[in-house]
C-alpha cells in the first residue's frame, strides 16, 4: 500500500470533519486484526475509505474488505482513495443502505466493523451475527457516544441513537454466544467474539 497517500487521505477527511476512526481505536484494532492473516473483514461505514485501507494491512494473501456506504459522494472518493492507496484489488464497496445490503450478503466473515447510523446498531448486531461464524469478532465503534449512553442522558434529539446504542450493549452481555467486552477508547468500543454459532434462525 501506498503509505503517503494514506497521510494525505486521512488529512483530508480530519479537515473535512469527517469522522475517520481514531488513532487510538485503530491501535486496538490493529492488535485484533494482527493476530491471524485475515481472509474476510466487513465494514458497515466506508465514508472515504480510511479505515478500510488501514485494515487492508492485516488481510492474508487473497483477503478482501467488502465495505457499505450509502453517500453517493463519499463512495466516489473512496474509490478514489482506494485507487491512490493501491489497495484496489482488496477492497470492495457496495453503494447503498446497509440496512438494505446487508440482508443481500451471504458470506462468512472474519471480522466485522460496524461503524455507520447508531440507530442501526441492534440490527447491524443481528445481521453481522448471521454474517459471522466461529471465532469471528464482531466490533463497533461510537458505542459510548460521547460518554451519553454510560449517563442519564435521555433527551435531546439523540435520544433513539443512545437508546439504540445502550441496546446493543444489552445484547452483546446477554447473549450466551458472544463474549463481549466495552472498552473506553476512542468513542467507545464494543468487542464480540463469536464463542458459538447457533443455527436456528
Ligand atoms: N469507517 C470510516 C468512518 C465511517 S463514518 C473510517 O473510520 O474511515 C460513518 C459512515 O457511515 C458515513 O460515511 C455515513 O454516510 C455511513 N452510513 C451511515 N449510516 C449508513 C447506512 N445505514 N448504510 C450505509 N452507510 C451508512
Ligand atoms: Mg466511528
């Protein structure tokens, strides 16, 4: 991968405002990806590419990235950067709701990344769970938004996205077939690993 190219994309989209994943958050995620030679990561969450060209670091010989965005602008620039980072072969970008996507996907995933509309998040869990088999680790980012969803914070007009959020966190402790943990990095980041796969849909 083309590293100077990856400085410029990412300061690019700091300056644009736009919200790439945090250095400290990459780190984390760098010591998960590293452990085994990746074959399959999804992302829920493209914006310009940032963190997909990151992660197509840690990908095995052959791995690919199948990554959802559905501004039709960012999507443009990602395919951009992805070109300018020379990871073109690694990554693949669906256009489109991921609420609509997702459902349209049948593979296997190593590692999950969801990272787009908070309010989605008990689905994306339920979709990545499907998308997931033994030993995948599913991850999301933003899931202390702002330290609102660990406080009484119940108005404002968040209020749906922090419920949605405290509902994920609900059901990564219940259910007995992930092992989850809730780090305080970043904006928050939940961890899952798919301990078992049950089969009943
Ligand atoms: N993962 C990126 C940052 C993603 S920002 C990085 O770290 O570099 C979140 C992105 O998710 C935004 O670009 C937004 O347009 C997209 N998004 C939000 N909700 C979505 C949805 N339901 N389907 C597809 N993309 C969505
Ligand atoms: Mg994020």
């Amino acid at each position: 991968m083309n590293k100077e190219e990856l400085i410029k994309i990412k300061q690019k989209a700091l300056d644009e405002h736009i919200p790439i994943i945090m250095d400290d958050t990459l780190e984390v995620l760098a010591e998960i990806l590293k452990k085994e030679r990746l074959s399959r990561i999804l992302e829920i969450g493209t914006a310009v590419g940032y963190s997909a060209i990151c992660f197509s670091e840690y990908l095995g010989h052959e791995g690919r990235i199948d990554t959802i965005e559905r501004d039709p602008d960012r999507v443009k620039e990602a395919r951009e950067n992805i070109k300018k980072a020379e990871v073109e072969d690694k990554i693949c970008i669906y256009e489109g709701d991921a609420v609509e996507i997702l459902p349209t996907l049948d593979n296997e995933y190593d590692v999950i990344f969801i990272d787009a509309a908070k309010g989605k998040y008990p689905f994306f869990l339920s979709e990545a769970i499907r998308l997931s088999h033994e030993d995948s680790i599913i991850i999301a980012d933003n899931i202390l938004y702002k330290g609102y969803v660990m406080s009484d914070y119940n108005k404002h007009k968040q209020r749906t996205a922090v419920n949605n959020l405290r509902e994920y966190i609900a059901e990564i402790n219940n259910n007995p077939n992930l092992e989850s943990k809730v780090l305080e990095i970043g904006d928050g980041l939940a961890i899952s690993k798919v301990i078992k796969k049950s089969h009943e849909i």
